[in-house]
C-alpha cells in the first residue's frame, strides 16, 4: 500500500515537470513569434523608407506618442532596432534548443514516454 502511494506520488511529480517544460517551451516559441513579427515590420518599414528623400517627413511612434521626424533621422534609429531585434531572436532560439534538449534528457533519465502530443 505504501509502495503504491509513493508510486502515485512520483508519477504526479513526473507530470508536473513534464508539464513545466512544455509551458516553457510554449512560452519561448510565442516570444520567438512576436520577435519575429517585428523583425519582419522593421523589415518592410525600412524597405519602405530607404528609396525615399533623406529630407522627407515622416512619422514614428515612440512610447505610444506619435512624433513626426525626417527620414534622416528615423532610418538609423530603426536600422539599430532592427539589429537589435535580430540578436534578441537569435539568442530567444538558442534558448529554445537548450530547453528542449534539456527536455529530451530529463524525459531519457526518467524513462519517459510521451503517449499523445
């Protein structure tokens, strides 16, 4: 009887850990999606601004706040985003793989096998 409650206890934890990884996992794809969401607008922004007159007003929102700035001054400013945006994506993805290979092994030690995904 007691084997058996230990037995249960065990497999509970087991599937809290399990289910705390896939949620990490889950969190870090959607913040990779949105980071690359905006990867992808400053994209086309700066596609969009660079053929354009350097003296040409436009306008950017900064901190909710809509400014209106030249084109020389708001291509630099996007471009260090931009970049920016880039090496946070990368990083974000790097941390992915390390919890999912950190998922594989913990699911190896544990002899876990996944019944439905």
């Amino acid at each position: 009887m007691a084997q058996a409650q230990i037995t249960a206890k065990k497999q509970q934890e087991l599937q809290q850990q399990y289910t705390n990884y896939k949620n990490s996992l889950q969190q870090l794809a959607q913040k990779i999606g949105d980071v690359e969401a905006d990867t992808e607008e400053h994209k086309l922004v700066l596609e969009t601004l660079n053929p354009l007159p350097q003296d040409r007003k436009c306008f950017r929102m900064i901190n909710g706040v809509l400014v209106e700035r030249t084109v020389k001054d708001v291509l630099p400013a996007l471009e260090t985003n931009s970049i920016g945006l880039k090496k946070v994506l990368e990083e974000l993805v790097k941390q992915y793989k390390r919890q999912e290979e950190e998922m594989e092994k913990w699911k190896k030690k544990n002899n876990i096998q996944v019944v439905q995904q």
